[in-house]
C-alpha cells in the first residue's frame, strides 16, 4: 500500500481526535459556551471521503462539523479559536461549534437545523452544473435528518437535474438520544435513494477504505456523469450527542465494544503491520504540539470587538 497514504490518513484522523479531545475539556473548563457537539469515533468517514475531494469541491454539513472543517483543510488554530468566539476564529467568532465556516477551502459550513443544509449542497451543485465547472459537492448528514422533508426535495432534485452532488448519511444510529430501531424500517439507509433514483451503497464508516472507495466512485460519477449519490456510512460516536448529554440511553458495554473497531486503531494496526510502527509515535507527538499550540493561540486572541456586531448582518 501507499506508505505516505497510510501516514496521511491516520494523521488526519488522530488530529481530529486531539482536537475534539480537548475542545471536551475546554468546554468541562467553561471556555466554550453553548453547545458542543464532538466527532469522535465518526473520523473515519470525514476523512475517508474528504481524501478523495479535490479543492475545487464543496463540503456541506450539519452542526458536527469541526472534523470535517480540519479534513477539508481547515487550520486548527481558527477553529480552536471558532470554538472560543475568538476573532480569529475560522467565522470571526460568530459561529461558534455548530457554524464552522470556510468559504476559501470550500467549506461551506456546519448548519444546526436538521436538514436545513440539503437543498443548499443541492444549489452549489446546480451551480456547478450550470457553470459548466467539474466541481462536485458533498453533503454530510446524520440518520436523524432522514425523516425531513428537506432531505427528500434535496435528494428528488438532485436525481431530476442530474446534478454533482453526494449525500453522505453518517449512520451512528441515534438521533439524539432516539435509536434508529423507532424511527427507520431498515437498517440500510441508502435504500431511500430508490425513491427518486439515483446510485447509492451502504458502506462500513470504521472502515476509511472501504469509505475511500465507495466515495471515490461517487465522486467520479459525480464529475464525469453529472449524477448523484447517497451512501450510508455506519459509523458509531462515543460521546453524547453533545456535551450536555450523558448518554444514558446506551450501556457503556455497548460503547466499549464499539471501541474495539475504533477507526484510529484498525488503521494503526495496519501501519504497524507495514513496519512503519515508529511512524506512529512522531505523527502523535507531532499533533500534540499542533493541537496545543491551538489552545494557546485560541485562549490568548481578542473577543471580536463591540463595534463590528451588526458586520455580516442584514438589518
């Protein structure tokens, strides 16, 4: 296999690990205000699908959104900072967790309302379309968001136009604290894309290949074809929905054994197994400094001044 891949993509992964990690502590600390909601256990779809992006692409998702962010490019430091309400933050500090926003890599941001962001991923891939560019936009959303009815509008106009766009449904099998067994009839989400039709798969989301492959292929079909997709990953997170939940709705022998298959660590038993083992030790060590240095950046940049609280405002 491709060494310096394998080295990518775990860095990729343990980064958004670190930082989530801490941002958690953070928030015990009452640094971060309102809500937070952490990526953990779910890296290896962010990454998986994001590597196989080019620049030009469009990267839309809901309000768990800081891993996809640092997958698409995204600076630690102004994400840090983002989670702070700092200036410097990656929206001026007016976004805070759930609104993570980038528009010079294509980010096009983390969006609260459940679903809400679906026709939006449809109208930058229209865009595309209609401009007559190659760019392919991808849509992250979580089983939760299946049941909106702006998830069907966006996936009907995307099979009626024939538009570049892949909606990515992360399956961690609760919507909130409701298990998927009370609101879906199937354990496949992708089926719903019959309804409409377009392409669609099924893959394992602790899997960063299998989630690679399944969205390499959308995404050539997507740039080539002008058709889109839905691909369910089913992936699994190890903290609440957010902060403020404890979870109690799963029995922590349920979360352990979904620890066993965590993505960082099957990918880390792969690199061992290529004799690249002592690689791993300097990506960490290397992330540690990184996501540090993030914290200290974010804790020591102004608050945005009084003066500009109308900026980016319609009044």
């Amino acid at each position: 296999m491709d060494h310096d891949l394998l080295l990518d993509l775990y860095r990729q992964m343990a980064r958004i690990r670190r930082f989530e990690e801490e941002a958690a502590r953070l928030y015990t600390e009452r640094k971060i205000g309102g809500f937070l909601h952490l990526y953990i256990g779910q890296e290896a779809v962010g990454v998986g699908a994001i590597s196989v992006l080019e620049n030009c692409d469009f990267v839309w998702t809901a309000y768990r959104c800081h891993g996809q962010y640092l997958a698409k490019g995204g600076n630690s430091r102004a994400g840090m900072a983002e989670l702070l309400g700092k200036a410097t933050g990656c929206a001026q500090g007016r976004g805070g967790s759930m609104h993570f926003y980038d528009s010079s890599i294509n980010f096009m941001g983390g969006w609260g309302i459940v679903g809400a962001h679906l026709p939006l991923a449809a109208g930058t891939a229209f865009a595309s379309k209609y401009k007559g560019e190659k760019s392919v936009s991808i849509c992250f959303l979580g089983d939760g968001a299946i049941n909106q009815g702006a998830f069907h509008e966006a996936l009907s106009l995307a099979a009626l136009w024939k538009l570049p766009a892949i909606f990515i449904i992360e399956n961690n099998y609760f919507a909130m604290g409701t298990p998927l067994t009370k609101t879906a009839a199937t354990e496949d989400l992708s089926i719903r894309a019959l309804a409409y039709p377009m392409a669609r798969d099924s893959v394992d989301g602790h899997d960063i290949f299998a989630v690679r492959s399944s969205v390499h292929a959308a995404v050539q079909r997507a740039r080539e074809q002008s058709l889109p997709t839905l691909i369910e990953a089913k992936t699994y997170r190890y903290r609440g929905h957010s902060m403020a939940d404890p979870g109690t709705y799963r029995t922590k022998d349920e979360v352990e054994a979904k620890k066993q298959r965590d993505p960082i660590f099957l990918l880390a038993e792969k690199i061992k197994s290529t004799g690249l083992e002592d690689k791993i030790s300097i990506i960490e060590t290397e992330i540690e400094e990184e996501i540090q240095d993030a914290v200290r950046f974010a804790e020591e940049s102004p608050f945005p001044s009084p003066e500009t609280a109308h900026d980016y405002v319609y009044l």
